[in-house]
C-alpha cells in the first residue's frame, strides 16, 4: 500500500489549490474492497501529512455508483497536472462515492482488474 499527495503546485496553474490524494493496493492484499478502505485510512493516519478524521468520512459514507461523467472528470483532473506530472492507470472497472460529491472535496473508491485505489480531490477555493 502507497499513498500520494498532489498539492497545488503539481497542477498546470498552481493558483487553482487542488488537491489529489490518493492510496493504492495490489487487491490480493485484502479480502475486500471494504477491508482495503479500513486498513487504508489507518494507514493513512499512521503520518502527519495524511492524517485526518478518516472515521467522520466513514461515518458519512453512502457508497453511490460514479458514473461515466463521474470517471471522466477524474481523469480530466489528473490531466490538469499533465505539464509536471504523468498518470498512467488501469481501466476502472467499478466507481463509487464514498460521501456525497460537494463543490470542494470528492471522495470516490476504485477499482482496478488488480488494484483498489483511493481517490480525493478537493480545493481550498
């Protein structure tokens, strides 16, 4: 399991304050996509720089499905950081909301033919 972090200055126009973090497993790990999102939230909290109320979001969790839309607005924000940074994933082959999307923070679960992945993107703006 990895975790990153994109802060402003990793998007073409660092002015915008986004955000991307983002935890990434091999799904041979875990016996779910439900014990992957346990065990990476506590790993997320194991540093200061990726520790936050993980449990508040579980609370809020409703699990809708993203839609294609949904997807592809993921990948045109990673294509907002294509001048310093590449991404390079897997077909996502299932999406869902972790917490309602608002204006400033999208929490969405992945998942990959071999990995589950942990998408946030929010702003400061």
């Amino acid at each position: 399991m990895f975790a990153l972090s994109f802060g402003h200055g990793s998007f073409n126009y660092p002015a915008s304050e986004q955000f991307i973090t983002l935890v990434i497993a091999p799904k041979t790990g875990y016996s779910s996509a439900d014990d992957f999102l346990t065990k990476a939230f506590a790993f997320l909290n194991t540093d200061d720089d990726f520790r936050d109320d993980w449990d508040e979001i579980r609370q809020r969790r409703c699990d809708t499905p993203a839609s294609s839309e949904d997807i592809s607005e993921l990948q045109a924000r990673f294509a907002a950081m294509n001048e310093k940074i590449s991404v390079l994933h897997d077909p996502v082959l299932s999406a869902v909301h972790l917490v309602r999307p608002q204006w400033n923070e999208v929490y969405m679960l992945l998942e990959t033919a071999s990995e589950y992945i942990f998408y946030l993107w929010g702003t400061t703006a």
